[in-house]
C-alpha cells in the first residue's frame, strides 16, 4: 500500500481537534526545498488559496509547502501558520529583505459537524501541523482516518471519511505517492478494504444521487442500498442543508517534472477520484490535485516516444495512487458521534 512518504524527502503533519465543539483538523505535506508543483481544481465548489501562483505561465514554479484542511474557506487561516513556519526557517521565493513561502491551500467543508459552527482551524493550527511535519523521519509512518483534515471528513453526509495515503516504485526507480482527504459527496465504487479494482461496484454506474430523500429507514442502522446517495434528516426536522463536499488530494513523486508536467499530472490524476468515488468532480464537490515534483530523478527523454511514454506511465500510476489512497482514508475512517450528527463506518455491518 505504501505512503507519500515513501517519496524522499516529504513529510506529513496534522493537527486536530475534536471534543467541545470542534470535530476538524488540518494536514500539511512538506516537501524538501526546490520542489516545484502545480494543481488541478475539477470541482464545481473548491475553496483554495493560492492555487493561481501555480500555473504553469506565472512566474514561481517552487512550492514550500501544501496546506489541506477543514473549516471550508474559514479554514485557509491555517495556512498563514505554515507560511510562518517556512519563513522561521528560511523557506520561500527570495525577495529583498526576506523570503515569500509558497504555500497553496485546499479546504474541506467540515464546519458545525463538532456541533459549533464556528469551530474551525486556525493559523496555529496549522503551523503545529507544519511543525509536526518538519519533525518526522525520513519515510515516516502517516496517520490516516480520523487525523488532520480528515477529522470531520464525512461521504454523503453519512458515512465517516477520512485521510488516507498510498504509493508505487516504478521499474525506473520512480515513485509517486498520494495523501487522500475523503470528503466527498459520493461513495465509494469498491467495498472498504478492496483496494484492487472490482468488476462488482458497491454503486451500480449511472446511478444519480437522490439528495431530496432521507438516507434512513425506520429501525435501520444505516442507509439502505436504494438510499445510498440521500442525505440525512435534518435534526430540526426541517429542510435538509445543502451536501457541501471535497476530495482533496496531494499527488508526489521524485521523478523530475517541470510545472507544466506537474499540472497534467494533477489533471490525470483526478481519474483516480472517478474510479473510487460516484458520483465525483459534482457541483457540489470541491475536488481538487496537486501534484509535487522533488526533481531527483530524471525520466527517460532520449527522444520524443520515450519522454511521452514515460510521462504517460507515471501519469497513470499517479491516478492509480489516488484510488488507493481514497479507498485507503475510507476503510481508516472510525465512526464519530457528536451533537451534529451520528457518522458511520462504510460498510459496517
């Protein structure tokens, strides 16, 4: 199964807080320095920051460090911590007097699923998760399910979601990684813990969401089969809220990528949302990759096949990856009880 960290030279951090109130958290992937990236919004509701500076046609290509975290378009507070850390150690784009640390962001939307509302990570937050990020060993172990910004993840306003991660080798020596947070309006197309592909999907192809219905039976533990897609009940017995929801994702790999490349490795990799999660990429969704180049090892560009093969092979490693890491954050993912609502395990029985 493997993790981002299986990329040398990245490091993960989170920081969370549940309990009175609070059910968020965030996560912060650390890359060595020189690391350049890009990033691919498909989501028809992303909240991010900083996603502009890395196009491919904008003057930085280095990125110090990649915020996910909860607290929707609240939550992006969090990476002015990170951007404090990076500064405290000299990370960033030179300027006269200083460095400007390069720290785009994602958020998931988790607010008042602690039971209040305006409980949401914060600045410190997540320079705790820059921190705790910087302090790991190389290839360290990464927390998954309820950790980081995956603490109030849920799917289909139901089911508990979570952080999840995953890597391959290539035979080039090459590896690319993913960290996962589950968010996602959909659910997933292969039972927890199958993480190879299934001619069986849990969800039949085509299928739209029902998000008018309640998801519950009288006297059922869950959402029946035919109810999978439906929203919960409100608890004041009035209108349903709107599903607001993200699947973000951090792909990785040591293989020397400039930012185009970076950018249409990100795009690529969102298939592996589509092959996990049905439906994905919604209005609803703020499903959104970036993709992290670590420059260490240099592809075979001979000639004109080898360089497109060989970006078309870590390509679709890169969405395999994602798949993995997403059906990974949902079988890590542990049931939560809070004043907001009830979260199950997929699955459960």
């Amino acid at each position: 199964m493997g993790a981002i960290t299986d990329v040398p030279g990245v490091r993960v951090g989170h920081q969370q807080k549940s309990g009175d109130g609070w059910l968020t958290g965030v996560t912060v992937v650390l890359p060595p320095p020189g690391t350049c990236g890009s990033v691919d919004v498909q989501g028809g509701g992303p909240a991010t920051h900083e996603t502009d500076a890395l196009d491919p046609t904008t003057l930085v290509s280095a990125v110090d460090a990649v915020v996910l975290t909860g607290g929707s378009a609240y939550g992006l507070a969090s990476a002015a911590g990170a951007q404090r850390w990076c500064e405290e150690n000299g990370r960033g784009f030179a300027v006269p007097g200083g460095v400007v640390p390069i720290v785009p962001a994602a958020a998931i939307f988790d607010l008042g699923r602690g039971g209040d509302f305006s409980a949401r990570p914060t600045a410190d937050m997540g320079y705790a998760a820059t921190a705790a990020a910087a302090a790991q060993t190389e290839g360290h172990d990464v927390g998954r399910g309820n950790v980081g910004a995956g603490t109030g993840a849920v799917m289909a306003r139901t089911y508990k979601g979570g952080v999840g991660t995953a890597s391959v080798t290539l035979e080039n020596g090459v590896v690319v990684g993913a960290i996962a947070v589950v968010n996602a309006l959909g659910l997933p197309l292969t039972p927890p813990g199958n993480r190879e592909p299934s001619a069986r999907s849990v969800v039949p192809p085509h299928e739209p969401p029902n998000l008018a219905s309640s998801a519950r039976e009288p006297g059922s533990r869950g959402p029946t089969l035919d109810a999978r897609f439906r929203i919960p009940d409100s608890p004041s017995g009035g209108a349903a809220p709107p599903p607001l929801n993200t699947t973000l994702v951090v792909v990785a790999t040591n293989a020397v990528l400039d930012v185009a490349e970076c950018k249409r490795t990100a795009a690529a990799s969102h298939a592996g949302i589509a092959r996990a999660l049905n439906p994905s990429h919604t209005l609803a969704d703020g499903d959104t990759v970036f993709c992290l180049s670590t420059q260490a090892v240099a592809l075979d560009r001979s000639d004109e096949a080898a360089r497109q093969i060989s970006l078309i092979t870590l390509q679709s490693a890169a969405a395999d990856v994602v798949r993995s890491a997403i059906l990974d954050g949902v079988a890590s993912a542990e049931a939560v009880s809070t004043p907001a609502g009830d979260y199950g395990v997929f699955g459960a029985r």
